[in-house]
C-alpha cells in the first residue's frame, strides 16, 4: 500500500444564516461563505444547512463559493 502526506483535510459543518430578504441577511451570508472558503486545506468537506435552494435570492452566493473552491455540492433540497 502506498502512503502519501498530500496534505490536511477540512470537515466544516454549517448553519448558514436565513434569508429574511434585506440587505443585513445577504451581507450576512456572503460573510459567511468568505470563511468557508478562507481555507489552505487540500481537501474541504461542508456540511449542514446551507439556507437556499435553487429558486432562492442567495443561491448565486452559494454557487458562487462552490465554483470558485471546486466544490461539489452532493444533495439539495428543492
């Protein structure tokens, strides 16, 4: 069996915040997403709640994070 050190792996666990349409919320959640993605792990796991779905104002947001750090987004609510 060959072993490898690639490098740390990050599990993150999220409650995004809710979407009670105002601007607070929106700037709330983008805030958010910044720290999900301010990792120098190799590989990132996130899981949780992530308050949106396709048809949702703050799905641009999400898909946003997911595209820009390669991200697969596994199951979703719809």
């Amino acid at each position: 069996m060959l072993s490898r050190n690639i490098g740390r792996l990050l599990l993150m666990n999220v409650y995004m915040p809710t979407d009670y349409g105002n601007l607070d919320c929106s700037e709330e959640y983008l805030d958010v997403c910044s720290k999900v993605s301010d990792s120098d792990a190799a590989f990132l796991v996130v899981v949780g709640n992530f308050n949106c779905s396709p048809h949702s104002r703050l799905y641009n947001i999400f898909a946003a994070v997911f595209l820009d750090n390669a991200l697969i987004c596994s199951a979703m609510q719809t």
